[in-house]
C-alpha cells in the first residue's frame, strides 16, 4: 500500500507513519483523530491542525488501511498488530 503523507501537515507526517506502518501510538492529537473522536481533536489541535482538521479525518477515511482507525478498540489492535510493516525490515 502505497500512502501520500504529503497531504498531511509537514510536522505530523513521520508521527503518523510510524503509526500506520509500526503501529508506534502517536501523540494525543494524533491519537483522538485516528480514534474519530472530532470534538477531542479539536481541543487537542495545535493551530495548523485546527485549520486542517478536516483533511485529516478524510486521509484516515480515504487514504489509511480501513482497520488502522475509527474507533478507540481499532486504534488499540492497530497498535497490538504492529502496523503494515510488520515483520519487514526497513
């Protein structure tokens, strides 16, 4: 699977890899959005994300492995399984 991280915010790109190949937990806004948890991103946005918040809700919908994100029990096996990269060496 080949994902554009380019359409995510430069500083959150390496954070948000990490998850979805490693299954590495990233940090708390990151966390809530890959939750779908709108009202807590918001809060936990810094300024650019604000600005950007629905982009990120759309990359998680349309561009990330479909069992990567939508909910608190998804976020938590995505995390257990290791990501897509699991077992490869990079």
């Amino acid at each position: 699977m080949n994902i554009d991280y380019s359409k995510l915010p430069f500083h959150m790109q390496d954070g948000t890899r990490r998850y979805i190949e490693h299954g590495i937990p990233p940090g708390g806004f990151l966390s809530v959005v890959i939750c779908n948890d709108l009202s807590g991103a918001y809060s936990k946005a810094d300024h650019h994300n604000r600005t950007v918040i629905e982009d990120w809700f759309r990359f998680f919908h349309n561009d990330a492995p479909a069992d990567c994100s939508g909910s608190v029990v998804a976020f938590n096996d995505w995390c257990r399984s290791g990501g897509t990269m699991k077992g490869v060496m990079t």
